[in-house]
C-alpha cells in the first residue's frame, strides 16, 4: 500500500475532517514463479473464469483440467523464464504495475487523504485482500482503475465482477467508482504516440510499416456485442492521426490467440510473415492495449513475432515498450484519476 497524502486529520473535536479515499491500479495477473505448478495454478484460475471461456462449462472443466493443464504450464512457463525479473524473482508485469503504483501515489503527495494501491484479477496480490486493507485503513471511498484501455468482458468486466464481489462479504462498503475505459481520451493517445516518437529517435532506421498489436479475443464476443475490436480500431485511428501516418503505414493486428475458435483478425503472426513477404524491411511494433510490458510483449512480441518476421526475409524489427511507469504514462493516469475522483477530492 503506498500513502499517496496525509492521513485523516481530526478536529479539536475529535471528529475527521477528510475522508480517507482509496485509489487501486488493477493488471490481469502473473503466476508467482516459472515453473510447472505456479504456472498451472496461475492458469487454473484465469482460464476457470466464465468471462475469459464462455463455453459448456462441464465440457470445458474436463477439457481444462484434462490436456490444457498438463501441457500448457509447461509451455508457458518456458515463455515467462526467457522475460523473468531474476533480481526480484517476479514478472516484470508485477514489478512494473508496482512501480505504476508508486508513482501514481507520488502524484499526489501532500495533496489529500488518498491511499494508492495495486492489485491483480489473477494470482498476487489479490484484489479482495487489497480491497479489504483500503478498508481497514479508513478508506470510505475507493477508485478502481483497471489498466484496459479498451474494455472487453474479458478484461474489464471481470476484474470489476472480482471487486463486486469482494464487496458483496463486507459488513461496511465504501462508496464505489470505477474508471471508464480509455481508449479514446487524449491523454492516452498523446502517452503513446510520444512513446513512439521518443523510440524512434533512437532507432538508427526507420519503419516502413508500424504494426499495432492488441491482444486478441475469440470473434464470437464480438458478435455478442463486446465493443472490443471497435475500441482497438478507435485507438489506432486517433494514433494514426496524432503521428500523422497515412492508413497504409499503421496496420493493426491481434495477437494470443488460443484454441481453435475464430479470433479476431487479422492475427499478428500471420500479419508480420505476409509484411516481409510481401517486401517490408523495416518494421516497428507497438502494443496499444497493454497498459505494462508482459509475457504477451516481452515474449510473443519481442521474441517470438521478431523470428517470423526475420525468418520471412524481414531486415530490421523493433517493439516500442509499453507506457509502464514513464512520465508520460503516469502523467495520463493521474489526469484520469483526477477526472474520476472530482467530488472527492
């Protein structure tokens, strides 16, 4: 928990004269070590969750705890060794979300009674118990701020179901708000198109195409009625337009996909490979949708997306890291979070 301001102050009377309001940075989550079995229970409970796989739910806990948990953690595992933090034996997504915390709370020194915290859907620390501290501290006011820009149920919704549901076992709740999803708001899009711009400064070439990858999401959401893929698209225009790139140069992709449903295209592997192919050299990649660099970025991205498309005759690839705690992604935040916390603070 990081102190973000002074503490309750109390009147000669005794009585508070500010509440205490709790502010709690949410990211999807990260198994505590590489090997099999923190791996397999990391993704026992992502992959249990009825937002993430909306099929037969008999069918798919046999699927699940049948062939998906006895290879995949193994599997995955190998993905989050090749990434890991060793000096703070973590993923760096924990390590970065921290230091997002930490510089969020900084952003409002000396200024009100707030507590800035940090918590995962997945694995640790736990949203619940996260929560619970806010509480125990005073805190009769909490913002939830989950780090999707672009909502899915997938993402979002499921990380506010686990705080309602945290909610629904307390005698005494605090008062509730939760960020609205930020795909469009200016801050954002100038966050990461001076991300790119600073990149590229120190890139001895330049990119014949810019890629933008977001994560992807099985079709049939879509056709459900997730506004997912129309928030990535409504990103990658105002992006386009901030950096000035004509349509050709900016291609958006999706990437992770998994199983064998349709998910949305075009998928990012097939998109690197046909851009070589088809004469790109020089490629620049940018992950819009992830708030701190991850297995997703570091792993599938950085390495894995970077042997297709040289091995497909491509000269020169380079990933643009994630906004993660850099001046302009917190600047972004604290602006968010200000906006969301008017009447409170």
């Amino acid at each position: 928990m990081i102190e973000g301001g002074p503490k309750e102050r109390r009147s000669a009377a005794g009585g508070t004269t500010r509440k205490r309001i709790g502010v709690v940075l949410i990211n999807l989550g990260t198994p505590e070590d590489f090997t099999y079995w923190p791996v397999r229970r990391y993704l026992k409970e992502f992959l249990s969750d009825p937002r993430v796989v909306e099929t037969n739910p008999v069918l798919w806990w046999l699927i699940l705890n049948g062939p998906i948990l006895t290879v995949r953690p193994k599997k995955s595992g190998h993905a989050y060794k090749k990434i890991w933090n060793f000096e703070l034996n973590e993923s760096p997504l924990k390590t970065i979300t921290r230091e997002q915390a930490k510089a969020v709370a900084a952003a409002f020194t000396g200024e009100e009674a707030i507590t800035v915290d940090w918590a995962m859907r997945y694995g640790k620390p736990p949203l619940a118990e996260r929560l619970q501290a806010l509480v125990d501290q005073g805190a009769e006011r909490i913002l939830l701020v989950p780090l999707y820009p672009q909502y899915s149920a997938a993402t979002t919704a499921t990380a506010l179901d686990k705080a309602f549901d945290a909610l629904r076992a307390m005698r005494r709740q605090p008062a509730l708000r939760t960020l609205p999803p930020y795909y469009d708001s200016p801050s954002y899009i100038e966050a990461l198109a001076t991300s790119i711009r600073g990149h590229l400064q120190g890139l001895p070439w330049q990119p014949q195409k810019i890629l933008a990858s977001f994560h992807g999401l099985p079709q049939e959401y879509t056709d459900k009625g997730d506004p997912y893929k129309e928030h990535c698209m409504t990103t990658a225009r105002l992006l386009g337009e901030a950096l000035d790139l004509h349509k050709q140069e900016l291609v958006v992709a999706f990437q992770s996909r998994f199983g064998r449903a349709e998910w949305l295209k075009p998928y990012a592997d097939q998109t690197a490979a046909e851009l070589a192919k088809g004469g790109c050299r020089n490629l620049l990649v940018v992950c819009p949708g992830f708030a701190a660099d991850c297995v997703e970025t570091l792993e599938e991205i950085g390495i894995a997306l970077r042997e297709t498309f040289l091995g497909q005759g491509g000269k020169e690839f380079s990933v643009v890291p994630c906004l993660n705690a850099s001046p302009p992604s917190i600047r972004m935040l604290n602006s968010l979070i200000r906006q969301e916390l008017a009447g409170w603070i």
